[in-house]
C-alpha cells in the first residue's frame, strides 16, 4: 500500500513497486525522457488527461530535439 507523503513519496508516485524517481533513476534518463515517464505513471492517480497531454508535449519536444540533432551531425558530415 502505497504510502502518502506528499513532499518525499506523493501518492500518486509511489502506486507499484517502485516509486516513479527511481525507476526515472534507475534508467539513467534525461529531463525529457523522465517527464514522460512520470507523467504517464501518474495520469491515472493525479490530473488524467491533462497529464497525458503533458507527456505527449515531452514526447513532441524530444523528437523535435533528436530531429534537430540528426539534421545538425548530417550538416556537419558535408562541411
């Protein structure tokens, strides 16, 4: 059971066996890449769709930067 500490274990993180931080952690991911993660771990317990709409903007932002990082090193190949 999940318990509810809204400053060090939000409910809303910690549904499953392991809080949303360390999973994010875990992983080794990045800005983008962990808002998504806690985004969709937690639509269901805090703000639903809203925060679907959140992670789909971080998913939107990371395609746009790893399109941009791939047009940029192609650049770079034909300076």
């Amino acid at each position: 059971m999940a318990i509810d500490d809204p400053v060090n274990s939000p409910k809303h993180y910690t549904q499953g066996e392991m809080e949303t931080i360390t999973a994010i952690e875990g992983l080794g991911l990045g800005y983008h890449e962990g808002n998504i993660i806690k985004y969709v771990s937690r639509y269901k317990y805090k703000n639903g769709i809203e925060d679907l709409r959140k992670a789909k903007w971080y998913i939107d932002r990371l395609i746009y930067i790893e399109e941009a990082n791939i047009y940029n090193e192609r650049k770079r190949d034909y300076e």
